[in-house]
C-alpha cells in the first residue's frame, strides 16, 4: 500500500511538470555527448526571477561536474531540449504549452568550467528571437521556441572564431512568455555546458552578470503576445559581433535539419489529441475536456485554444492573460 501511495505521488508529480523543459544534451562535430558536460537541472520547472543566483545555470547549477566537452573556436555545437530527462521523441515538442519566446545563449570565460559558479562575465553569441506572421496576436507569429519545436529541439550554435582558448561556460536559455504579461509571469528555462574551447584568437567580447543582465520590467520580459505586437526586443545584451542571430522561421541547419520534418508530424499528434478529447469547454477555447486532465502550469483555455480545458486534481483554470490565456494553478 505504501509503494502504491508513493509511485501514486512520484506520477503526479511528473505529471505536474508537463510542458515544462531542459536543455539536456549537447552534440559537438556530429557526436552526441549526452550529459557528460552538462549541469543537469533538478527538474523541468522554470526560474522566474531574474534576481535569483538561478538565473544563471538553473537551480543547483552554481555546481560543477566532472565533464568537459572539447570544441574549437570558429565550429559549431547543438543544444539538445526536451520535456522529460531521457525523452528524445520528435513526436513531442521540445518546450509545450504555448511557451512561445526566444532562444538565447551567452558564454563566460572562466579559469576551470567544471568549478566556476558562474558569476563572471557572459556575452551573447545567439539569439533566435520574433519574426511577425501578420497573423493577429503575437502567438501567431514566429517565435524561436517554435524553430527549436521545428528542429526536435535541436540549436545550431557557433562558436566565435575569434575568442581564446580555454575553459568557458555555455549558457542556453529558453524565455517563454505565455503568461508574461504581468511582473514576474516570465517563465526562464537554461542549462550550463561545461566547455573546452581550443583554437581561437584574442578577442575580448564585453560582459553582463547575472543576475544583473535582466530587469522584470524589461520589454522583452514584460510583454503580453496574446495581443498583435509590432517589435520584439530580445532581452540581454546584443549579440557579439561573431556571434549569430537567426531569423525565427528559418530553417533547421546543420545536426539541428536531420529532424526538421518533425513539424508535420506534431501538427498530426496534437490535432489527434485534440479530436480525441469531448465535453465543455473552458473559458475562451473552443477545445473539449473529457477524459484528460491538464497538470499544472499547462494551458486550459484562451482563443483558438483547443486542447484539454480540465485541470488535474488540486489545481484551477485560472485566466492568467484572459481571454487569450488560461492555465492550471
């Protein structure tokens, strides 16, 4: 009975962080080096604050591993994210829920990457930010999430040419902004890479902290995309100049194209999930509730919404951007 009640809990508590994600692994030169370098976060659930030491390498990420991945300056990596530690299926998006927003990573020059704590310096050498759809609301436009979505969660990231060798720390982060139309809505998702970088030059890229590099009140952090935006400012810094920025709704590239059919293949899953639920709809969906019941922190309603409007035991549809938001609480 005991176990029962445990394994019960254990369920439940998965359940609750659906939608949710990590950055788990990272390819280097075509070759998977899964979980040997990262500091793997705790769990899916989100940093919120952007004054938190968390908002750095995720909870706990102050702490270094044992591992190193090697890669020379000038080539390119591949940030790996998906909902569930272990779950790599292309069937599922990488980050669900609407959780549209960008795709960010900085790097930290730092004497030894498996003991810095992160708190020197980071320049931005990626962004995949907004691109209008001309579609209404900005959750119809292009977000980076959705590329990530598009390309089974893989990133192509470049690594500058020009910076020295050494150890650095690989900051990638997913901002979603389903819910950030109020202070402190934003929803933070990133892991730390433990890096070796050989090769290189000399360059000296300015820095930001963090905490420090975000305010709450930032207008890439503070923003309702439930509503037709006209701009979109990716917070942080701007992106070192031999850094790239991608156009979000641009293609996969590199190891990030092998799964970049993987678009058609969800649209099929999710319309399936759809069609399959029945009864009343939540507040501003058109979706059905029968038989599924939304964890927590998932969507349960808004407009055009058509998926499960019921929340899981001990949580509310509450409208968090009513009418084009609801989510479990």
């Amino acid at each position: 009975m005991k176990s029962t009640i445990i394994s019960l809990v254990a369920a439940f508590a998965i359940q609750q962080t659906t939608g949710h994600a990590t950055f788990q692994d990272l390819w280097v030169n075509g070759f998977l080096n899964a979980g040997t370098c990262i500091r793997t976060p705790p769990s899916n659930n989100p940093v919120t604050s952007v004054s938190s030491t968390d908002i750095r390498c995720n909870v706990g990420g102050t702490k270094g591993v044992s591992g190193k991945c090697t890669v020379a300056a000038g080539t390119s990596v591949t940030v790996e994210m998906h909902q569930q530690s272990g779950d790599r299926s292309c069937a599922n998006e990488a980050i669900g829920g609407a959780h549209y927003g960008p795709v960010i990573v900085y790097m930290s020059k730092v004497s030894d990457s498996s003991t810095a704590d992160g708190s020197t310096g980071w320049f931005k050498i990626f962004e995949d930010g907004w691109a209008p759809a001309n579609k209404g609301a900005g959750d119809n436009d292009h977000w980076g999430t959705n590329d990530l979505n598009s390309c089974c969660g893989k990133m192509d990231v470049k690594i500058p040419a020009d910076i020295p060798a050494g150890d650095y720390l690989l900051r990638a982060e997913v901002i979603a902004l389903h819910v950030a139309g109020s202070t402190g809505g934003a929803q933070f998702y990133m892991s730390c890479y433990q890096l070796t970088v050989t090769g290189g030059g000399s360059a000296t890229p300015a820095t930001v902290k963090f905490p420090g590099a975000y305010a709450a009140s930032d207008p890439g952090i503070l923003i309702n995309i439930h509503a037709a935006i006209s701009t979109y400012v990716v917070p942080g810094p701007a992106v070192y100049s031999g850094g790239t920025i991608k156009s979000a709704g641009s293609p996969c590239s590199g190891a990030a194209a092998t799964a970049s059919a993987v678009t058609t293949l969800k649209t099929a899953v999710t319309s399936t999930k759809a069609a399959a639920a029945t009864g009343t709809a939540a507040a501003g969906s058109s979706g059905n509730s029968a038989g599924c019941a939304a964890a927590r922190f998932e969507q349960c309603g808004g407009n055009n919404f058509g998926g499960c409007t019921t929340c899981a035991s001990g949580t509310t549809c509450v409208g968090v951007s009513a009418p084009y938001y609801y989510q479990c609480q």
